[in-house]
C-alpha cells in the first residue's frame, strides 16, 4: 500500500528521527511545524528528567538518545543569509 509522505514524516518522528524527517519534510515541501513540535516536546521530557523529575532508568536511553540525535546539518538563520 502506498504511504504518503505526511505519514512517513510521522513515523520517523514517533521513532526520534527528526534529521530524517526534516529532509523528508523539505523534499516534499511539508511544514516542520509538527517535526519542531515533537522535537521541543522530547527536549522538555529530557529537561525534566534531569532537574529532579528523573527516572533513574532512563538516564542511559536519554544520553544515548541526545548522542545518536546530534545535529549539526541543520542551518542556522545566520548560515541561511
């Protein structure tokens, strides 16, 4: 069956690939708006799990996550002018 490209772009953000679903989101011309929402919603969880909310056994998974997520291909607005 066919997939389309909104659904590819939602499952690669419910597995944490957002590198892989920004690049498949500007091929096809979708708004990032959901990949940046996603985004900000895992960066608050990790936030919160290192200030006190922790759940000591997600502390590896979260470092391993930040590590294998590390984005540098993204331009910034200043690399864009």
């Amino acid at each position: 069956p066919f997939v389309s490209p909104e659904e590819v772009v939602a499952r690669l953000i419910q597995v944490g690939l957002f590198d892989k679903a920004i690049d498949t989101a500007r091929c096809f011309g979708l708004p990032l708006d959901s990949i940046f929402d996603a985004l900000a919603s895992r960066c608050v969880h990790l936030t919160n799990s290192l200030v006190g909310f922790r759940d000591e056994t997600d502390d590896a998974s979260n470092w391993n996550w930040l590590d294998a997520n590390e984005s540098i291909d993204i331009p910034t607005p200043i690399e864009r002018s």
